[in-house]
C-alpha cells in the first residue's frame, strides 16, 4: 500500500508518463518512440495543469469580490476537487481503490465485458471517493469495498457507452473517459437531447462556437468571446478597470492554450493507441479496445470552455436562489469544464444546449452536494485533512454527483441487498452494451 501511495503521489503529470513508456514497450512500441509518447503525454499534462493554474487564480479573487458584493453568506464551502481527492486517498480505504480499480478493469475486459482499459489511474479517487463515505456510514469496511466494485463498474459502463461520441464530437478515436465526474453527465444529458430535439423551434436552433463566429464575427471567436466573458465577470465582480482587463485577458489565454495542451496530450497517446488497436485487430478481430483516459483531453474545445465561463456567474446566482442550499460554489467552478466534457459531445458542442443542461446539472449537485456536507466535512477530519476555520465543506464534483446519491443512499439503507442489485443491474448493463449491442451492430 506504501508503494501505491508513493505512486499517486507522484501526480499523474509524473506516473503517467511512465506507464505508458511501459505500456508502449509491452505492446511492441520502439523505445525511443514509446518514452517521448509518455514524456510528451506528461508535458501536456504539466502545460494543462498551468492554464487551469491560471483559470483558478483569475477566478478565485472574481469568486470572492461577487460572493462579498452580494452578501452572499452560505455555510458551506465548496473546496473542490483537489482537496475532495487528498481527503479520498487519505482515507482507510483509500489506496485499496487503485488495485481494485485494475483488478476490476482486467476481469472486465478478460470476459469481454468492457472495452476500456483504463490507465488514468490517478482519477480512481473518485471511487475511493464513495467507498469510504460508505465506510464511514456504515462502519462496514467490506461494504465500503464492494461499493468500490460496482462503481467502478458503472464507470466502465459510462466509459464504454460514451466512447463513440467522443470519437465522433472530439475526434478522439480508440479513447474513453472513465472519469468519475464527467462519464456519468453523459446519461445526465440524454433525456436532454431527446426533450431538446422535441420543441418546436428550439430544436432548429444550433448554437456552437463555429456558428457563433460566423454570426459575430471577430467577436465569435473563441479567443475573444473568452475575454468578452471575463470582462463581464470581472463588472459583475465590481473589480478595478485594471483587474478587470487582466481577467479578460487571462480567460481569453485560457481558451486559446487550453486546446493546445490538450493538443500536446493528444500527440503523445496517438502512437500508443494506435498500437494498442493494431494488436487488438491482429490478434482479436472485430473487436474494440479503448484507452482510457481523463477528460481533461476535451476541456479544451471551445463549446465546453465557452459554456463553462458562462456558467459560472449563473451557478453563483442558483447558490443563493435556490431554497435548502446551503454551499457556497467556490472550489470546483473552475472544474465545471469536467462536469460539462460529455454534455457538449451529446449536444454537438451547442453551446445554450449546455448551458441550459448543465444548469440542471449544477442545481442538482448544489443539493446533493448540501447533502453530503455533514460527511464530506466528517471524513475530512477522519483523513487529517485541514479545513481552517471552516466549519462544513463540501465539494460541488464528487459531492454533489447525482451517481454518489444513489451509491450511498442504497449502500446505507439497503447494505449488501441495495448493493448487489447495483451490482447485478451494472452486470447487465456491461453484457447489453458490450456482447448483445455489439453483436447486432456486427450483423446489421
């Protein structure tokens, strides 16, 4: 356990890199071309790391100036992720969640039940995430564990499920994303699409960043339309004229080096996909394999990044309109690029189609993450982790998912009978999706 502990500290820019020069070794890969794939794959990550660097500092004093100027006084803080995922793996429980996530995945994919092999290892903090809240409310630590399972499950579920449209949307063929925050927002916005297509009107509008600049010209452009939108919330910041011009300038830096990190990341996987499914084709014909990856590979399209910037001042505004809220979104508004990565593949990077969808989205997590408040703040303090002088956290990500609801909620009131069902129906989902769905689009 000490030795997966050293491993994630090391952060994904650092092991990643390395596994993938020894996944590229295994699948035959020379290896001058297989280390400056993982190298390549870790700058990028780096270069990602500092353009959200950039978007979190420039909207954390903004966050703040609007939280003051409109009295906003919420009892709860949204830490966000990276302290969500410390309190995760700092837990009992919370190291246990990388071998069973990669023993899950090989058992998966040896009964040909899930086509994602996931080597975003570090991102199995969502699934700690779950199992130790689990833990810590039932006092159950096998049940914690079997919680761990069939969320991983449904994830490579979402994962599998998900993949055609991001290779369609994104372009990024033979990946996924496993992600315990974005694949679920793919099923989350199904129902949308459907409703969407089904008002008369509305679903002949399309609104994506290409229409958008055709329409206004210099000013549609992603770029710009950044800087545009960081202008507005730094006048709805009551910022300084020079702190506002900074935070335009900045946002607009974020929509134009953010795609080129992601880039970057893009450029480093290409050999080792492209390898990976030349050796499924040769030995297992017919059949699929993705990579799976985080989805910081599509938060630097510009329907995503636009959407998100938008977002913002309106999450704050439902923070303090809706009745029973009691989180005050700070943390992880500059994550909502993760929240909305498979909204904008389901809408074709419609930017009010996510907008809208993704605003349902954010009131659900607001309460979800309400809810979870007294447990995230109780398992913080179980980890050591420091909360300052806040009394109760939360975090909008893994705190407010629609998917820990119903994990927790079935894993507490129905223990190892809720949990089973879960597992059975996540079973199924992998048998349809990946042996009856597969067979009938063979035939057809």
């Amino acid at each position: 356990m000490q030795v997966i502990q050293w491993i994630v500290n090391l952060g994904a820019s650092v092991f990643l890199p390395i596994l993938l020069f020894i996944f590229g070794l295994i699948l035959r890969i020379r290896p001058g071309k297989a280390f400056k794939a993982g190298l390549t794959v870790g700058i990028g990550f780096i270069g990602l790391n500092l353009v959200i660097g950039i978007l979190t500092d420039s909207l954390g004093p903004a966050t703040k100036l609007m939280i003051q100027n409109y009295g906003l006084h919420l009892q709860t803080i949204d830490v966000g992720w990276p302290a969500a995922s410390a309190i995760a793996y700092g837990t009992v429980l919370g190291v246990m969640a990388i071998p069973i996530g990669i023993i899950v995945n090989v058992i998966l994919l040896g009964l040909g039940l899930t086509k994602t092999l996931d080597i975003d290892i570090w991102n199995y903090w969502h699934v700690a995430f779950t199992g130790s809240i689990l833990y810590m409310l039932t006092d159950n630590m096998y049940l914690g564990i079997f919680a761990m399972v069939v969320v991983t499950m449904f994830t490579y579920f979402f994962a599998d499920l998900s993949a055609p449209a991001v290779a369609k949307f994104y372009g990024l063929e033979g990946i996924s994303f496993p992600h315990g925050l974005s694949a679920p927002g793919y099923v989350f916005a199904l129902p949308f699409k459907w409703l969407f297509d089904h008002i008369p009107g509305f679903n002949k509008l399309h609104v994506d960043a290409q229409s958008v600049q055709k329409r206004l010209g210099i000013f549609g452009d992603a770029t710009v339309l950044g800087a545009i939108i960081g202008l507005v919330i730094g006048i709805l910041a009551k910022m300084p004229i020079n702190k506002t011009l900074n935070l335009a300038v900045s946002m607009g830096a974020v929509m134009m080096l953010m795609p080129r990190m992601v880039s970057l990341l893009m450029e480093g996987l290409t050999p080792i996909s492209e390898a990976a499914n030349s050796l499924v084709k040769k030995h297992f014909p017919g059949k699929k394999l993705y990579i799976g990856m985080d989805s910081a590979l599509a938060i630097g399209q510009e329907g995503v990044l636009s959407a998100s910037l938008i977002l913002v001042p309106i999450t704050l505004l439902l923070a303090v309109i809706l009745p029973g809220n009691k989180v005050l979104p700070f943390g992880d508004l500059a994550t909502l690029p993760y929240f909305l990565a498979l909204f904008a593949a389901v809408f074709g990077g419609d930017i009010l189609r996510t907008v809208i969808a993704g605003a349902v989205d954010i009131t659900v997590s607001l309460y979800v993450a309400t809810w979870m408040a007294p447990l995230i703040t109780k398992l913080a303090k179980a980890a050591n982790y420091n909360i300052g002088s806040n009394s109760s956290i939360s975090a909008l990500s893994d705190g407010g998912l629609w998917t820990n609801f119903i994990f927790l909620n079935v894993g507490e009131n129905f223990a190892w009978i809720g949990l089973a069902i879960l597992f059975v129906i996540a079973l199924g989902l992998l048998y349809w999706l990946n042996k009856v769905h597969d067979k009938k689009t063979t035939e057809a």
